[in-house]
C-alpha cells in the first residue's frame, strides 16, 4: 500500500510522484508496482491502480467481442410476445423506431444515444486508443479518444435498459406467453464483457501509454 503524505512534505514532492485516492481523497506517495499487483488506499481500501499483465491485447480481445455482439444484440429479437393469439417480435431498435413513430421523437433519440449510440462510439473509441498504443501510432489522437471515452462512460446505459426489459418481461409474464430471444442472450454478453472490459483495461497503464512512459503495457 501507497505510504500516506503528510501536508507539510507536499511542497516537497513532485506532482507526478503523488496519488490522491479517488474515494477518500487521501494523498499519497505514489509506489512503484511490478506486473500483477495493484496499489490500494490504506484509509478506505480503495483501488487505486493496478499493473496488470497483457493489457492491451485482454482489451483488444474483449473490445473486438464486444463489437461482434453489437449488431446481434440490438437487431435480433429480445423477446416474442404471443397475446391473443397475436404475435410480436421486439429488438432494441424497433423500439427506437416504434418511439419514434408515435411522437416520441425526444424520447426515442435518448433511448437510441444511451443504448445503441454512445455504447458503440465508446467500444470504438476503446479500439483505436488500443490500436494506437498497440502499432505505437497517432498516440495524441489516442489521448483525445480516451479523454473523449471518459466523458462517454455516464451516458453509455446498457444495464439501465436491461433492467427495463427484465420489468417488463415480468410484468407481461401473467398475460401472455413470453419467449426469450436470442438477442436478449446477445444483450446480457454484450453487457457482461463490458463490464469484464473496465476491469481488464486499466486506466492507469493506459494513459502510462498513451503518453509515452510506458510501452510494456501490453506485457
């Protein structure tokens, strides 16, 4: 764990030899990690950053079978819904479309950015910052793609509509016959390995990259 700071001895350190821990606020030196260990907040226990191995190809995977399931999960059918003796089938965007069509237009435009839009502008803006560390090209590029990435992460709610399609399938459960579809299986991967996703790329080694102080990142 990263040694506390007293405020006195702040003036005497570097910047770039501080961390500040995001949770606690506490600031503390900042340690020296080998491969596989990660530093933690000795106040609240907080992950500061880790050192992970193979960083850039865990994420490049991952991001590649993220995208893989983007067109399934949103174009395939969610769920068919049988309901005296009419049959439906619904996907992300015909969702979007049927919004649209009935005069929720505002609506409709929220509901395609937080769940179709943003989500594939955030996994390719992941692809060309791992790329451009990865062929060790158009790194100032990868920097604004990954400032621009941060900024993304609070718009980007896939498990905001996963959880209304999970309401909603429990709700109609008692008046029709429901049927799970493909696409909901793709939605729930897709999901998953997003989450997997922002636990493997670390931010720390990333922007350790990024800028040049680090190209072992991918060991």
């Amino acid at each position: 764990m990263p040694d506390p700071v007293d405020a006195p001895e702040v003036s005497d350190l570097p910047l770039d030899d501080l961390v500040a821990c995001h949770e606690c606020d506490l600031l503390m030196r900042k340690p020296k990690l080998a491969l596989g260990e990660k530093a933690q907040c000795p106040r609240c226990g907080y992950e500061l950053y880790a050192h992970r191995h193979n960083v850039v190809e865990r994420s490049l995977a991952l991001v590649l079978a993220a995208l893989l399931l983007y067109i399934p999960a949103n174009f395939l059918p969610i769920m068919q819904l049988n309901l005296l003796g009419q049959s439906s089938e619904d996907t992300v965007w015909s969702g979007v479309v049927g919004l649209f069509d009935t005069g929720m237009q505002g609506v409709a435009a929220v509901v395609f950015l937080c769940s179709m839009g943003i989500p594939l502008l955030k996994l390719l803006c992941q692809l060309a910052v791992l790329l451009s560390i990865r062929w060790k090209v158009g790194r100032s590029y990868g920097l604004l793609l990954y400032r621009i990435y941060h900024h993304l992460k609070d718009w980007g709610m896939l498990e905001v509509y996963l959880m209304g399609v999970l309401v909603a399938i429990v709700k109609l459960a008692d008046m029709a016959s429901i049927t799970v579809g493909l696409g909901l299986v793709c939605f729930v991967s897709l999901l998953m390995v997003q989450v997997l996703l922002e636990v493997v790329m670390s931010p720390h080694q990333i922007w350790q990259a990024l800028s040049g102080e680090d190209d072992h990142a991918g060991d």
